[in-house]
C-alpha cells in the first residue's frame, strides 16, 4: 500500500464490489500479513536492583485500540486500519508481554510477570495506552509521511496498601520512512521501545525508592 489516505476508498470499493458471497470470498482468499513488535534490551546500568515481586496488568484502552488491527487516522476525528495487515494479538496484551519482557531484559528485577499467572506482588504496574497509532500530522501536505505514535499512562500500586505511589505519562512519536506497512511497523516498534524504555527505567526508581522508605522486616 502506497498511499494510506486511500484507505477510506479501498473501503468503499470492497463494500460495493459484487455481492456479499463473492466479497467473503475475495476476502478468505486475500493473505493477511501478521506483525510483532520487540521487548527494550538496553537500559541504563545504574538503575537499582528490585527485590520487590511486579505484576504487569493487562494494559487498558478505547475500542479503537483494543484490536489486533492497526489503526490509523488520517484526521484527529476518523480511525481507519491498514487493509490486510493486522498485529499478532490484540494491542494491549502486545504491550503487556512486552513490558514484562522488558523489565527481565533489564537485568534490575528479581521476579516479574502477569496476574493471570497468580503471583503475589509487592507492586503491580497498571498501564493505559492513550495513543497507539499512526496518524497524519495535522496541516500536512497530502504527500507527507504518516508518525507512529505511542503514549503510555503508568500507575504503580503498592498492593498492601492499595494505593498508588507513583503516575506518569511516556510517549514518542517517529515518522515512517514510507507508507509501506513495513515502514508504519517499524515506526511503532521505535516509538513503542523509547517509550517502553523510559517507562521501565522510571518505575523501576520509584519501586526501590519505595520500597528502602518502608520499614523492613529483620
């Protein structure tokens, strides 16, 4: 795909095109491309060292989002996906494996992992993906290349207490090389590895922090 801001007349071509059985089957028969996307592996080797158990929870988002489809919007008021590519699972799960990936591949947290496993946190990390696609930048010539856009919200907990010791906002934007979804992909993996990078590093700092101002069992 070419051009993204033909998306809205692929979608009217398909609809019209034929009848309902002939559109299923041009359909089925039409391979769909399947994407993932890659944990952080470089940190910084200053970060302290968490003896503390993390859960990540499964991340929240609108409807939009919440799909294994890639989303794009050509206007702030319209979200279209790309035609025969989607993710390999649903976006939020996506960013949850990744996170938790993350946080083993930065080599600073003992035992982390998700809550359908069962493990017993000291902190659990509650993510909100506010932005995860990529979009036409506002005012641009019809010729300009799409960015990929990711803003994570992320609370802490301290589970003993229920309450939430720490929130902050991450985000990146990167330009695609191209419309290609190859490029759109490869955009997000970027936006989606500072902006993990960032939002591990930071909660990481604030768990240790939290966990040497409370009193310690002896």
């Amino acid at each position: 795909m070419k051009n993204l801001r033909r998306l809205s007349v692929f979608a009217l071509v398909t609809a019209l095109s034929g009848c309902a059985g002939l559109t299923s089957l041009n359909s089925a028969a039409t391979p769909t491309d399947l994407y993932l996307l890659t944990p952080k592996s470089t940190f910084d080797p200053s970060l302290p060292r968490l003896r503390q158990q993390i859960v990540v929870a499964e991340p929240t988002a609108t409807a939009a989002v919440s799909t294994d489809r890639i989303a794009v919007q050509p206007s702030p008021f319209e979200v279209e996906y790309l035609p025969r590519a989607r993710w390999v699972d649903r976006a939020p799960l996506i960013i949850q494996a990744l996170l938790i990936e993350s946080y083993e591949n930065s080599g600073r947290v003992d035992a982390v992992g998700r809550s359908a496993i069962g493990l017993s946190a000291d902190y659990i990390i509650v993510t909100d993906v506010r932005e995860f696609q990529a979009r036409v930048p506002d005012g641009a010539p019809e010729d300009s290349p799409l960015q990929a856009q990711v803003r994570l919200n992320i609370k802490i907990v301290y589970t003993e207490l229920d309450r939430i010791i720490a929130s902050n906002s991450f985000e990146r934007t990167v330009t695609t090389a191209s419309d290609d979804t190859k490029d759109v992909v490869a955009a997000f993996d970027q936006a989606l590895g500072s902006t993990m990078r960032n939002a591990v590093e930071w909660s990481i700092r604030k768990m240790h922090e939290d966990a040497q101002s409370r009193p310690r069992d002896f």
